[in-house]
C-alpha cells in the first residue's frame, strides 16, 4: 500500500514542494503588510477599467470652482458671507429638495448676515451642516455651525485616508472625543432621502447598518488587501461611479441669480461645497492612479455624493456594495493558484526540449494570470474585492520555483555527466529531442589523448585512498583547463584523459585549441606535482598525443545506455602517438600541424613506424604555441654525468602489457636527472633496441644476487656510443631513487 503511495508522491514531487513553500512565502509577505500598497492598487485598476456607469440624477452638487471665487472675489464677497449663504440656501429650497448639504465650515460668524443664515438653520429641517471630528498630526477637528448642532442636523465629514493619501473608504458613524456617535454627512443625507420614500433605515441585531434590505459590512483592518488599517468608526469601501460626468452640477454663481433649470433640484440630494484647485478641499481617490496623466484630485463634495449614491444605488437599485473574502477563503483561493502555477509548470517541465513547445510554460503560465485577472474582474463587477496580487504572485511564484527545482535536478545530471562531457554536449543531449537518439556522423576532428607515465607502477606501492587522492587532484586540474579551452572530455580512462576538439561543435581553430590546452596541461603539472608532494606522494608526470582525422562521432551503445564517444582507427592511431611520449612531452601528428600553421612551435620531429599503420608517419614535438595563447613549455637541458662504478642491471623489453620472456643483462654507466645510459655486451645482446621502446629493468644495487624492484623506462631517440642506449625513467621505485640520488 505504502510503495503506490510514495510513486505518487515522487510523480508530484515538485507541486509537493514549491507551492506549499511558495503559498507560505506570500502569506507572510502579505502578513508584513508588502504587498498592501500593490493590493490597493490592483482595486484602483479595477475601478478605472469598469465600465462608466450612468449618472445618478438623485444628487445635483451646487459647487464653488474657481471661475465662482474669481468673480465672488471681484464682489469683494468672498469669503462667501453669511447673507450670501442664506440667499443661496432661499433659493435652493424653492425648489423643494429631499435634503441640502452644506459642505462649508460654518463653525464662525462669515461677514455680514449671520443671523439671517441662523433662521434659514433653524426653518430648514432637511439641511445638514458639517463638522471635522477626527484629529490628526497634520489636521484638526472642526466644531458644527452652532445652530444646526443644537437641532442635530450635522454630519462628520471626515474621510480615512490610505497610506498612499486616497480615499478608498467611507464612514457610516464615528465616535467624538466623548465617545458619542456622530453620523457621517453623507449618511445623514441619504437617511433623509429615503425617509422621504418611507425606506426604512436602522440596525440589524449585530448592531450592522440597514438601509431597507441592505446590510452594510463593517470594515476590519485586514479586509481585503488592507493590513492593519485604521477601522475606527463603522466605515465601509467606497463604491465609486466613475471619475468623469458623475453628478448634475450647477454653479453657486447661478443659484445666487437664480438662474436655475426648472425642477432640477426638486426631490433631490444637493450638496453644497468647493471644487476649485484654490480651496485644496481635494483628494486623490483610486481615479487618481492613471499611469499615463498626471494624477488628477476628487473634490470633497464630489466623494460625499459618491457616499450618497452607494448608499442611495443600494438600496433602491440593488447595486452591489465592495465586499471581501473572510481570511481562510482568502488564504484558499491564494493557494489554489500557487498549485494551479505548480502543476502547469510541473507537467511541461520537459517541454524545453522541443522548440515547438519550449514556450509552452509561459505560455499556459500566461493564460493562467489572464484568467485569474479575468476572474478577479468579474468578481469586482458583482462587487467582491478578492486577492489578486497575492494570488498572481503565488502564481508565477510557484511556477518559477518549480522551474528553479527542475533546473536544480536537471543540474545535478548535468554536473554528472559534467565529470565526463562539457556543458555543450550536455546540452546537446538533453535539451535536443535528436541528441538523444543513436547514431553518429562522420567528421574531421581533432583528438587528445593524456596518460600518466608509470603510474600503474606507482599505484601500486600506493593505497586505493592515496591512488584514488591522487587521480582526482591531477584530472580536476586537466578537466578544468580542458573546459577553458572548449574541449569536450569524451572519456576517464584510469588516468589517462580522451579528448574531442570539434564535437559536437566545430570550430575552425580546433587544432589550435587542442595544441594550446596541451601546453596549458602539461604546464599546470607544476601546480598538481606541487600539491601532491605537500601530501608526501610521488610526482607524476604526462605525455600527451594529439592527431587531426575524420572519424565516426555520436552516440553509441543502446537505447538503455548510451554514450558519446568516437570510433575509427585514427583513435587508435592517436593512442599510439601519445605512447612514443615520455613525461613532459607533447607529440602531435602532421595532419594537425597543418591544420594549425606556424603559431606551433615545433622542437622535434620523429618518423616512426606505428602498430596497426601500414606507412611510418611523422610525428612532431612541441614545445610552445604564440599567438593569442602564448604558451611555451621549459625547455632543461640534459645533463647526464659518469658513475664511479657501472651498476649491473637486467632488462626485458615491454610490448603493451607484455613483458618479454628475454632477459638481457647491461650496466648503467651514465645517470641524469630523468634517464640514464645503458651499455650492453653486443655478443650477448645483438638486438638493437629501437627508439621508443619501454623496458623493464632491475638493478643490482648491493653486489648481491638480489634485483631491485622493477624499474621502468623508454628508449630514448638520441645518439649514444656504440653498444649504448639512452632511456628516460617513467618509474623509478622509491628505494632506486634514493640509490640513484645518493650517486649524484
């Protein structure tokens, strides 16, 4: 039962892991209160996408713009005197309004007329007056005008600021400083409108505003996308019209001269108040946020009628109030997208590596963040402010993390095949449908083939620990400067390095490159030999062979296990080029120095015969390349100095792993720091040795019968006396050496 379970659970690893991490990162970056300031501005968006609404005839707005202060200026009447204000007031009630709101500070005595203003107070029963009843750092509260506070026709016209300074919220009632309940301006206007029709207007057993069968939400601090917000009082958001054409206006001038369009004001709420830019009674509202104008303020008056009209539009036209998710439907919705972001990301997760649907992710991750804003939209038309930051967040979130997971784990079979190819053809085979496939092509390339001299001889005297210490400090050298020069490591063999310089990709300067990552090898050697001796092991040292041919390139095996590689007899023929080397030395063919020109410099050249090849071939040493690369190899000379005393030795010629049967006897006569020379009676050993040929020797060190371990060398190409031969030591055993260098 369990083992379906965990398949299951590895299917859906990656959804498992990065949405519930991703949905817990954003709620408590929402919990912080980051995110607040994006959420208000989601619902500003909101608010300027919807559709204009029809204006509502219900209210008219008796404003002051500036055009009214200019000529009420020129009068010498402004500030607009108390006799002024009653005629306006016379004039305005001809008409028979529903209410008058007079959204003018009317706290103190204006002018002249005062007591004609307080009789037109006292004998207009549907007129509220105003007051400011919060206070802040920046602002005080405002007394009412005393009259209309004694018959309690006065509202609070305060309005909760955001903390970007908009007016997104509305108050129903709020408590002054004793802690009495002051209704708000706009409620007190829209309670006198529908008392008027005989609407009913109260409480509902919570102790929740009803205006006929609507119940108002009371705002919390962390509804919606606020996060602790200020809540004091019963507020409720505002559902605002629209910014432009809102609401009939005429000017005070006008109804001043009562110059006023028959019946426009009769059965009507209307407002009284400023709209002109001098009288900085504006605010910035969520209309405010246009990206492409400069910011453009609401008028005071003009959001108190937008108050009016949600109330008014709620109650008579079922027009939807603003209202927010409880928090775990939030927190669910929320997490629905970071599993929605997760799981499209998850099942296309290897769709990269098609081009006709390497866009398939963001593709499906964009249509995912148009239907969430879509649904969001439409939530907002039926009036329900639900998460979209957030959600969108989690969202993309959730869909990058499972990206981030996938290239992690695509990581990791990366660096595992990293140890044997470069990046390239990592690349090629994984994120190409045909680099998969079996197969290969023919091409001309260029080979390296490395090998340590003498280390299998060395290994043994050695622990696996030691061995293996050893040949992972020298290859993370090597493969390092491999992949600097763009070298594609087909193959670890023991230690010896297989390298391809144009597979998978060519390039034309891949002779060049192989030459010069040589040179850089065999001069990095210095580093590894350095660090292997601080551990008190052996030195190494390295031949390398390179060779330029057309070969069988691609991947090899079957469809359960593959590999890139190549195949052909010019592998062979470069395997046998790096043989003739010994430590320190670089041999290259001549079809590769052909293809690299004059940068090479060449400090040798050699025809040989090669096993496996019919015709002998020329092979070149090289000791530098110029040019861009500039590298040059030390060049030592060779000093090798007479014995007092030739040492008696034993040696049997090495042919591949063989060793020949034939055991011949010489003396060493001459030693230098890496080889020495060997004389030998011609009657006994008539074969001549030829150069690069490798033997086995044992000395007899202490004029005993007993040989030294067993010594190796290679012929050397230099002219010696007759019956004599050259050799350079590729492992020498610890206790020769001593011997050896004890003699100097």
């Amino acid at each position: 039962m369990w083992s379906p379970i965990k398949k299951q659970i590895w299917q859906w690893r990656g959804i498992l892991i990065t949405a519930p991490s991703v949905g817990i990162f954003v709620f408590i970056l929402r919990l912080s209160g980051l995110l607040q300031m994006l959420e208000l501005a989601a619902l500003d968006q909101m608010f300027l996408l919807r559709p204009p609404e029809s204006i509502d005839s219900r209210i008219v707005i008796v404003e002051i713009n500036e055009s009214d202060v200019q000529k009420l200026g020129k009068r010498g009447n402004w500030p607009l005197p108390d006799g002024l204000l009653s005629k306006i007031l016379e004039n305005i009630k001809q008409q028979k309004p529903s209410a008058i709101g007079l959204d003018l500070y009317r706290d103190l005595p204006v002018g002249s007329g005062y007591d004609s203003l307080v009789k037109v107070f006292e004998s207009t029963p549907n007129l509220i007056g105003v007051q400011k009843v919060a206070e802040s750092d920046d602002s005080s509260a405002v007394a009412p005008p005393p009259s209309l506070k004694k018959i309690g026709q006065v509202g609070a016209n305060d309005f909760p600021l955001d903390g970007d300074g908009k007016v997104r919220r509305n108050l129903l009632y709020l408590a002054d400083k004793s802690e009495e309940n002051v209704f708000s301006f706009a409620f007190k206007l829209a309670y006198l409108y529908l008392s008027d029709r005989s609407i009913d207007v109260g409480q509902t057993d919570n102790f929740l505003v009803k205006t006929g069968k609507v119940i108002y939400p009371l705002f919390k601090g962390n509804d919606g996308g606020y996060i602790r917000a200020e809540d004091q009082g019963y507020q409720v958001i505002i559902n605002y019209r629209h910014s432009r054409q809102d609401f009939q206006r005429i000017s005070i001038i006008d109804v001043l001269e009562n110059r006023i369009p028959k019946d426009l004001l009769k059965g009507r709420i209307v407002l009284i108040g400023s709209t002109a830019e001098s009288l900085k009674d504006l605010f910035y509202t969520p209309y405010s946020s246009s990206i492409l104008t400069a910011p453009k303020r609401m008028a005071g008056v003009v959001i108190h009628a937008h108050a009016i009209s949600q109330i008014l539009s709620a109650t008579v036209d079922n027009r939807p109030l603003i209202k927010t998710w409880h928090k775990p439907q939030e927190w669910l919705w929320i997490s629905l997208w970071a599993l929605i972001g997760a799981t499209l990301r998850w099942q296309q997760r290897y769709s990269g590596t098609s081009k006709s649907k390497s866009l398939l992710p963001l593709i499906s991750l964009l249509l995912a963040g148009c239907s969430l804003i879509g649904i969001s939209y439409l939530a907002f038309l039926a009036g329900w402010w639900i998460p979209i930051v957030p959600s969108l967040i989690t969202l993309i979130g959730s869909g990058i993390a499972v990206t981030a997971y996938v290239a992690r784990t695509a990581g990791s079979i990366r660096k595992t095949f990293g140890r044997y190819l470069t990046d390239e053809v990592v690349a090629n085979l994984l994120e190409n449908p045909e680099g998969l496939k079996l197969g290969g092509e023919r091409k001309k390339i260029t080979i390296l083939t490395s090998d340590l001299r003498g280390f299998t001889a060395t290994a043994e005297r050695l622990s696996a620990e030691e061995v293996i210490k050893i040949i992972n400090l020298y290859l993370g050298y090597m493969a390092d400067i491999i992949t600097q020069y763009q070298g594609t490591i087909d193959e670890f063999m023991g230690d010896g390095i297989l390298v391809l310089f144009g597979a998978p990709i060519t390039r034309k300067d891949d002779g060049t490159r192989a030459i010069a990552c040589a040179v850089a090898m065999q001069l990095a050697m210095a580093d590894v030999n350095e660090k292997i001796q601080q551990m008190g092991l052996p030195k190494l040292e390295m031949g390398i062979g390179i060779n330029t041919a057309e070969v069988v390139v691609g991947n090899i095996g079957s469809e359960k296990r593959t590999k890139y590689g190549i195949i052909g007899s010019q592998v062979n023929l470069t395997y046998r080029i790096e043989s003739y080397t010994v430590g320190g030395q670089i041999f290259v063919s001549e079809s590769t120095i052909n293809e690299t020109g004059a940068v090479v410099k060449i400090i040798g050249q050699k025809e040989v015969q090669a096993k496996g090849v019919t015709k002998p071939i020329k092979i070149y040493e090289i000791g530098g390349i110029t040019g861009e690369y500039n590298l040059y190899l030390t060049q030592e000379a060779e000093i090798f100095w007479q014995l007092p005393a030739a040492i008696p030795l034993q040696y049997a010629i090495l042919d591949g792993k063989d060793v020949d049967s034939t055991v011949r006897k010489g003396n060493l006569v001459k030693l230098s720091t890496k080889g020495a020379q060997i004389c030998h009676d011609s009657a006994e050993n008539p074969v001549v040795l030829q150069p690069f040929t490798n033997l086995k020797l044992n000395f007899f060190l202490h004029d005993t019968a007993a040989t030294s371990e067993d010594t190796y060398a290679k012929v050397l190409d230099k002219t010696a006396e007759p019956n004599s031969f050259y050799i350079c030591f590729t492992n020498i055993p610890p206790a020769v050496a001593a011997q050896f260098h004890s003699m100097r």
